[in-house]
C-alpha cells in the first residue's frame, strides 16, 4: 500500500511539474506577446495546480509540527502571489514541499522531452514568421539579440540551460566526453547569438563541474565536499550572496571604477538597484513597486534583476528569509545524501540569482524539487 501510495505521488506530481514547465515555456515565448489573454490562462492553471500539489505533500504524511510550519508558510506565500499578482515565490514554495522524496530523475527524464519538443516547435514558428513580431533586439551598442520566438533572448539560454542540466542529472556516472562537447557546443552557439552571459556562463561551469566530479574520480570532489569547513561554507551560500548583493548596493559609489566595471558588465543593474533600494528599501511585508527606470537604451526597467534584491525589496523580508533557508536545506540535503552534481547545479544557481530574479521560477529552478528527507529515497 505504501509503494502504491509513493507511485501514485511520483506519477501526479511529475504529470503537474511538466504541465506547468509546458505552460510557462509557452508564458516565455511570444505566444503571450500575440496573445494578451495568456496571462490570465497562465494564472487559472497554477492555481488549479496549487490544490493537487498541496495534496502531494499531504499524502507523504508530514509531522504534525513540519505541517503547522507547512501551512503558515504556504498561507504567507498565497497571500503575497495575491498581493502582488506574482506567483514565483508561490510556486516555488508549493513544489518545494510537494516534491518531497519524489523520483526527480524521472520527473526529468519525462521533462526533458517535452521541452525539447516544446523548443524546437518555438523555433520552427519563429522561422515561419508566427513568433517573430517583436523585431530585432540590442543592447546600447547595436550589438544584437536573436530571440528565437521567445519573448527575449534571455529564455532562450533559460531553455539551453535546463535541458543540459536534466541531462547531465538524468546521465550521471554515464555522461560521456562527447555529450559534454555537445553540451558546451550549444552553451557556445546560443550564447553567441543571445549574449546572455549569465546564463551562458553557468551553463559552462555546471558542464565543467560535471566534468571534475564524472571524468577525474582521482580529485576525490565528493570527499572534497565532506569536509566540515567546505560543507557549512556551501550550506549558507545563498546567504553569503545574498549580502554580498546588498553590500555591493549599499556601499559601492557611481564614482567607484569598479562601480562601473560591474554596472557596464551587468547591464546597468547597479543603478537600477541603488534606485529601488534607495526610493523603497528592505520591507518586512509584500508591496507593490510603481517605481519606473530610463536605461541608458533608452528602455523602461520594471524589474529588480537579482534574486535575493527582488525578493528583500519587493516581496520582502519573510519571503526572502523564507527562500534562504529552504536553499540551505535544499544544499544540505543534497551533501548528505551524496549528490555532487545536484550541489554543483545549486552552487550555479546561487550565482545566476545575483544578476537574474526569474530564477524563482520552479520551471527555472529545477533543484526546489530534489530533496529527501529519508535514506530510502536517496536516489542518485
């Protein structure tokens, strides 16, 4: 009965993680762009999601106490998507908690089909001229932009990176020299074409992390990760990211070379920081942001572009308290259980949060749904 009741979760919840990554790779494309009434398409499934997932976790037969703490946080976290008509933090949370002990595996080996499907179809209506109405797409130096039908350059490289990382998961000791050129291949070929270099750049040092930890099992990197020093160092990552970006804002002047080293570099997001912060601040609670940014492209920004800044400023501190811890509990989880790829992916994404804040975004973060709280589900 009870390996009855652990595949009908695998099953359900691995059906919902795909549906939502098929619905916001399409919010992503220039779908939502032709199409205004996405969005509210978009919104009505993850909120039909948000009751099945709750049932996932409450069928892994949670604690009494972890449930109490369960439902204040997915209250707090429904109270803030409505507040501020934002469901990343909400969903994050949701698929979090009900992905507990889940196959991630096969939730990946299902998923990316489904994407790469998904990817190649964008791109054949791209070329046919359906998703290609937003014309060309450059920075300040006329340097452009290809967008492949999606709705910016930067989702393409989303996509590139994703599926790379599920195959690399799904490959492990398996992954040969080849698939690794390939997958540098592609992180080079639509890199160039998008320039967007965060993604590009952690799309090679996962490749590379899988290289060290798959190729030389003579650096004994897994032994590396236990030690005590290196392991609590990892744990609190996000943490040290996350005051870091708020030091760098806070304390870095304009007149400061290295200011406008990391400005240029960044696409001038230290100045769209120092402008939020300065005109909002850290809010304990969720509040709407009216505030508009001119660019120097001549381009309005509504958008704080670093995770953890997005998170204090916009959703506020709970939330981002919230997002912190689970990230540490999610980088423990994964050193006790022995997935030293799974940490590499998460140490990559600790550094994409710096410069990105849709990394929220389950269908984004793929290491919010690999977690175990037993030894009997360490899947490797």
């Amino acid at each position: 009965m009870k390996k009855e009741v652990k595949d009908f979760r695998n099953k359900i919840f691995t059906l919902v993680y795909i549906m939502y990554g098929v619905f916001s790779v399409i919010e992503w494309s220039q779908v939502s762009t032709i199409y205004s009434g996405y969005e509210k398409i978009y919104l009505i499934f993850q909120i039909i999601c948000l009751p099945i997932l709750a049932y996932i976790y409450i069928s892994s037969r949670p604690r009494k106490d972890i449930f109490m703490l369960y439902l204040v946080i997915v209250i707090y976290a429904v109270i803030t998507g409505i507040i501020l008509r934002d469901t990343r933090f909400l969903m994050f949370v949701f698929f979090f908690f009900a992905a507990v002990n889940v196959d991630y595996k096969n939730v990946f080996k299902k998923d990316i089909v489904v994407k790469i499907m998904l990817f190649i179809i964008i791109f054949f209506a791209f070329k046919a001229g359906y998703l290609n109405i937003l014309g060309t797409i450059s920075r300040e130096n006329g340097e452009i932009r290809q967008t492949l039908g999606f709705s910016y350059p930067t989702y393409v490289m989303y996509m590139i990176m994703i599926i790379s990382a599920e195959w690399i998961i799904i490959r492990n000791k398996s992954l040969t020299y080849f698939e690794l050129i390939i997958i540098l291949f592609l992180g080079y070929f639509f890199g160039k074409i998008t320039d967007a270099r965060g993604e590009t750049f952690i799309l090679y040092f996962i490749a590379i992390g899988a290289c060290l930890i798959y190729k030389f099992p003579r650096l004994h990197f897994e032994s590396f990760l236990e030690n005590k020093f290196i392991k609590n160092i990892l744990i609190i990552l996000p943490e040290i990211a996350c005051v870091c970006s708020y030091l760098i804002v806070l304390f870095l002047k304009p007149e400061c070379r290295f200011y406008d080293t990391i400005n240029r570099f960044s696409s001038w997001r230290l100045d769209i920081f120092q402008l939020y912060l300065r005109n909002y601040g850290l809010r304990v609670f969720p509040a709407k942001l009216d505030l508009n940014y001119l660019g120097v492209d001549g381009k309005w920004v509504q958008v704080i572009d670093n995770c953890y800044l997005y998170l204090g400023i916009q959703l506020g501190i709970i939330c981002l308290l919230i997002y912190l811890i689970v990230f540490s509990y999610l980088i423990k989880n994964a050193l006790d259980h022995h997935r030293s790829m799974i940490v590499f992916i998460m140490i990559g994404f600790v550094i994409l949060n710096t410069v990105e804040y849709v990394t929220l975004s389950p269908a984004i973060a793929l290491y919010c749904i690999v977690w175990s709280n037993n030894k009997e589900s360490n899947i490797n």
